[in-house]
C-alpha cells in the first residue's frame, strides 16, 4: 500500500470515528463492555443492570450476579453463580425457585436452572460526593432579584430564585468584582 492510499484510507477511517456531533455514552456502552460481560457469560449486559427489577430491590440490595455459566452446548440450562452478602444467603436458597421463575421469566425462556450462591462481601456502592453550600453574597441576592423581577407569577418567580440560589451555592467563591470598595 502506497503512503497516499495509506493516508486515504486512515482519513476515511478517522472522519467515521469522529462525528461533528457528539455521541451518547448509552451508544456505545454495549460495545465497551461486551468483551468482560461475555467472559463472564453474560450475552448482553442486561440481567447485571435490571437485577434490581428481576428479583427486586430488597433481594437485590443483598445480592449480586457474578456470572453464568452455560452446560458445553446447551443453549438452556446455566448455573447463575449469585454473590450473596452474610446470612442473606439463607433466605436466597430459600427463594431459589422464585428467583429462577424471575430470571427466566426475564429471559423469556428457561435459561438457568440452578442458582450458585457465593458467601462474600458486596462491592460498595459509591456515594455521591457532598458539596458544601456557601451563603449568597448581598450582591448575588440583588443581581438575582433583579433578574426574575420580570416574571409575572409569583409562583414562578419563587421558584426561580430557589433554582438560581442554588445554582449560585455550588460555586466554590463568588464572582469577583471590579468595585474594590466591596
């Protein structure tokens, strides 16, 4: 390949890749994660992100799906293997046949028949970091009023300036001024 088709190519290839416009994460996640998920034995990620609508959200706070493992050539017939957090586990093998009408019924045929229950910690969830909330300065609050004065509702205009008054605490300072007398 000469050095022009090379260049030809990798500029068809380049203006594919990047699109003027930007491209949902949501796209292509599936591609991302699909070689991890299928090590796994999952086919497509969703048993792992609607687990929570599968077994529901108290069995689901105590669990979480690890991996499935197919039989060598069945199609039907995988063993879920579930991480199961302390004594939860007891309950679990006691709702085994409820879960796998669940997660059969969600595979809309019956892909699972056993359950596999390791005893183990849950990975934590992350927490959301807290920002702290500073006080409005008096010329944040005046500048604020001013702009929804307009408004004709009041309810609106209260509402407005909730939206605003916490927009303007998240910021780490207050906007400087070009007036050194405040």
């Amino acid at each position: 390949m000469t050095r022009a088709a090379f260049c030809r190519k990798m500029g068809t290839m380049n203006n594919r890749r990047f699109k003027s416009q930007p491209v949902a994460a949501g796209s292509i996640l599936g591609r991302a994660t699909a070689n991890a998920l299928r090590r796994r034995g999952f086919g497509e990620g969703e048993v792992i992100s609607r687990w929570p609508d599968i077994v529901g959200p108290e069995l689901a706070a105590l669990t979480a799906p690890e991996k499935l493992q197919q039989r060598r050539g069945d199609v039907a017939g995988a063993i879920l293997h579930i991480r199961v957090a302390g004594a939860a586990a007891v309950e679990l093998q006691h709702m085994a046949p409820l879960v796998l009408e669940r997660i059969n019924g969600f595979y809309g045929y019956r892909a699972v028949d056993r359950l596999k229950l390791i005893q183990g910690p849950l990975p934590e969830p992350k927490k959301a970091a807290i920002v702290p909330k500073r006080s409005l300065t008096g010329t944040e609050s005046a500048s604020l009023a001013a702009q929804t004065a307009p408004t004709k509702s009041a309810e609106l205009r209260q509402a407005l300036e909730r939206l605003g008054e916490s927009v303007l605490r998240r910021r780490a300072e207050p906007p400087k001024t070009d007036d050194p007398g405040t």
